[in-house]
C-alpha cells in the first residue's frame, strides 16, 4: 500500500507525539474534575472502576485511534471516508468524524469557561486575594466571578484566542512549539506541589480516601461517570487522539507509546487528587464540594499555608497550561477538516471555529447568571454540554471506533499498523477492541437506562 502523508505537517519524533497526547490528554479533566467526581462519588471504590476502565476499554481504544489515524493520514471524518473505501465499505463512516467535530465543539464550549475561570484564579491567587480568606470569602469570591457575565466573556475570550492563536499557526511551528514549552513547565510544578503535600500532615488521610474501596457506595450512575471519565481525560472519542496520530512517524510503535500517554495521564490524575485532597482535610474542608473544590475549597487552603501566594499562584498558572494544551487538541481535529474540507487557510479556519466555539462558550457561562433558569431536565446548559459529551458522545463515539476498527477494518490492516512484537499481545488488543471494549460500554449505558426507568 502506498504511503499517505498528511497535508497539516507531521510531529518530529515519537516522544513529540507523547508529548503532545500527554498534552491533550491531561487537563482540567485530571485536575478539576478528576478530584472533584472521585470526591463526590465516594473515593475509592469509583477510582478503582476508572482505572479498571481506563485499562481494559481506554488504552485499546486510544490505540485503536492512533492507528486509524495514522494509516488515514487525514482529520477524523476524512480518515474514516478514506479507511472504509480502502476495505470496500460505505463513505458514510465519515459521518462518525462528524459527530466527533460536533462533539469536540461542544466541550470546547464548556471547557473554555472553566478555563476562564482557571485565569481569573492565577490573577487572585498573584494578588494575594486568598490570604487569611475563609470559606465564605472564597466563597463569594467565585460566586462573584460566575455573576459577572462580563468578566466571564473577558477570560473566556482570551482562551480562546490562545488556543486559536497556537492552532492557527499549524502542527509545526504552532501546536509542537508550545507543548514543548508547556509540557516540561506543567511537570515541574505538579512535582512541586505534590511534595508539598506529601510533607503537609495530611497525606495520608488522602491516600485513604482515594484508595480505600467500598463497594456499597457505587452506583451504576458513579460506574457511568468513571466510564465517561475514563474517555473524556485520555481525550477519546472524539478524534483528538486519531488526529494527533496522523501527525506520527511511521516508525514509531503504537503500543508503547499510548501506554506511556495513558500512565502519564493517570499519574497527573492520583497527583492531582493526592495534593488537593491534604488540603481538604487539613482544613476540614468538604471533599464532595463538587465542581467548586478546586476554586473554592483549594484556595482557602492555599490562603492559610506558609507560601501560599506563590503555591496558590503556581498551581493555577500549572492548571491553565493543562487546559491550554488539551484545549489545542479539541480544536485541532475541527480545523484539519474544515481545511481539508472547504480548501481554506488554517488562520481563517481558525477564525471561524474560534467564532462559533466563542458563541458556544458565551451560551454556557451564561448558566450561572443571566441564563441561569433556563435548564432541560434538571441541567442548565453549561452542565448539559459536560454531561452529552462525557457521558453519551464520547462513550458512544469510542464504541463505533471500536467497531469500525474491529469489525470493518479488520485484523490485517490492524495488525499491520500496530505491527506488534508480540502476536499474543495483538490477540488480545484485537479481542478487547471486537467484544470486551464495546460490550463495557453497552453495558454500562443500558443498566443507567435501566435504572433511570425503573426508578
Ligand atoms: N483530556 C482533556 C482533559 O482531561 C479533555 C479533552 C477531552 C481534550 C476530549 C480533548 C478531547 O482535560
């Protein structure tokens, strides 16, 4: 078969890729809601159904991305069109990218908000705003932020444009050129934070909280959202992963290399509940706070440790790079097709999806203030794009990968392109991607049906 080559560029190296997947993959995923949910589902018993889901269905299915992507060559919806004509199937699994440029926006939208907010944060925390402040100071200082529809478009516009401003200049000289400015930045200080709270008092209490298992506290809601999780912080289903695999050296194995993107992800995630959750409990904080904890509960811890100013200040500016990062690979996958699609430049491409993810994001903030009735069942809509996107487009997004992966394109083209050491090893992944992966996700979405009909 002939070789294809992408018209975006290609990264320099595997360790670009691994850069660049950590990149996408950690995010405020593991630092914001990773804690936030494993808190408000019960600790232990929910991190150990993630971890079991991000081993069995999420490394082969990111897998499974990274090879389509790299054998397609092209944005998700083009790679699909292109694979299904290449094994004599229908062009219509373009559509699966198209879903996936659909779902990618919709995150955006959200995910731009509380990046916002992440921004306003490293101001407060830079201006000593934390110090001596209780609860209740913290409290109303985010409450103040999300009422203020203006301050909110303020930070939520400059994401954007730094994310756009990246993407726009291309795989090269945009996208390769920041990660490996942030990547190593983003490493120092988590290491940073995590010895101070390895030193705080506290630690172990943490250490209990997310690793001790009880079982009578999950739900299959909490089993949902650990799934949904487990998609959404290895950034998969929506074609970040297939996209940041068509940049990738031909060379390069696929196997070890998602391996090492996945345990990167799932160590910034037990780091990132490991240093938040001291702080909680050496301040008697509440660690089922929800998606306040890291804006309301972690600052107030910041305000009353010795160095607080700088930690506070270091943690947020550590969390908008994550963002930042992962943000670039939601709007990358969109830009590819659009350029490839209307034949168009990358900066006016950018322009325009910047536009529309803008509005998107400006609907959403609009949630927690002048907006704030409108809501569709029981979800206002800021809560309504987290929740289709995590917990229905991603899950149902990675199932139809692994369909098409197993099913349509088959063990030859497969095995081809992962070109694995070990045939024992392709056995299994095959096996995981045809039965075990897809069928995890039916299950988890028809007993949540289940349960919500029947009670
Ligand atoms: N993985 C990112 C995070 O954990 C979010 C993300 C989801 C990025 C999907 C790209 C695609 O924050």
């Amino acid at each position: 078969m002939r070789d294809r080559q992408s018209i975006h560029g290609s990264w320099a190296s595997r360790w670009t890729f691994i850069l660049a997947a950590t990149g996408s993959s950690v995010g405020l995923g593991n630092i914001w809601k990773f804690p936030y949910i494993a808190g408000e589902n019960g600790g232990g018993a929910f991190v150990l159904v993630y971890l079991a889901c991000i081993g069995l269905v999420g490394i082969p299915i990111m897998m499974a991305e990274v090879l389509l992507g790299r054998r397609g060559r092209q944005s998700p919806t083009n790679t699909f069109r292109e694979l299904a004509v290449e094994v004599g199937s229908s062009r219509r699994w373009a559509w699966l990218g198209l879903c996936g440029v659909v779902a990618g926006m919709m995150i955006f939208g959200f995910y731009s908000v509380v990046s916002g907010w992440v921004l306003a944060y490293v101001v407060y925390a830079a201006e000593g705003s934390f110090v001596g402040a209780g609860v209740d100071q913290i409290g109303a200082l985010f409450a103040g932020l999300l009422a203020d529809p203006q301050e909110l478009v303020i930070w939520h516009t400059l994401f954007v444009i730094l994310v756009a401003g990246v993407v726009a200049r291309g795989v090269t000289k945009g996208l390769e050129v920041a990660i490996r400015i942030l990547m190593p930045l983003l490493f120092i200080l988590l290491l940073l934070l995590l010895v101070y709270a390895m030193t705080s008092g506290a630690f172990g209490q943490a250490v209990y909280f997310l690793f001790h298992v009880d079982f009578s506290a999950l739900s299959w809601n909490a089993v949902l959202v650990a799934l949904g999780h487990a998609f959404f912080t290895l950034s998969l289903g929506m074609g970040s992963m297939m996209v940041y695999g068509s940049y990738m050296p031909k060379n390069a194995s696929i196997g070890g290399t998602v391996l090492i993107v996945a345990a990167l992800d799932t160590l910034v995630a037990l780091a990132a509940g490991l240093a938040i959750f001291p702080l909680v409990f050496l301040n008697q904080l509440d660690p089922g706070a929800g998606p306040g904890l890291m804006f309301v509960t972690l600052p107030v811890a910041f305000g009353h440790m010795d160095g607080g100013q700088i930690f506070g200040f270091l943690f947020f500016a550590m969390v908008a790079i994550a963002a930042w990062s992962s943000a670039i690979s939601l709007l990358e996958p969109v830009v590819a097709y659009v350029v490839e699609r209307f034949r168009i430049s990358r900066l006016e491409a950018c322009v325009i999806l910047g536009g529309i993810v803008w509005v998107l994001g400006v609907g959403a903030l609009t949630s927690f203030n002048i907006g704030s009735q409108w809501s569709l069942g029981g979800m206002n809509f800021f809560d309504l794009l987290d929740f289709l996107t995590a917990n229905v487009l991603l899950p149902l997004g990675g199932l139809l990968v692994c369909i098409f992966a197993g099913w349509w394109v088959g063990r030859r083209i497969t095995r081809e392109e992962l070109s694995m050491r070990s045939e024992w090893v392709f056995t299994a992944w095959f096996f995981v991607i045809r039965y075990v992966a897809p069928a995890a996700v039916a299950v988890v979405f028809i007993a949540n049906l289940w349960q919500k009909v029947a009670g």
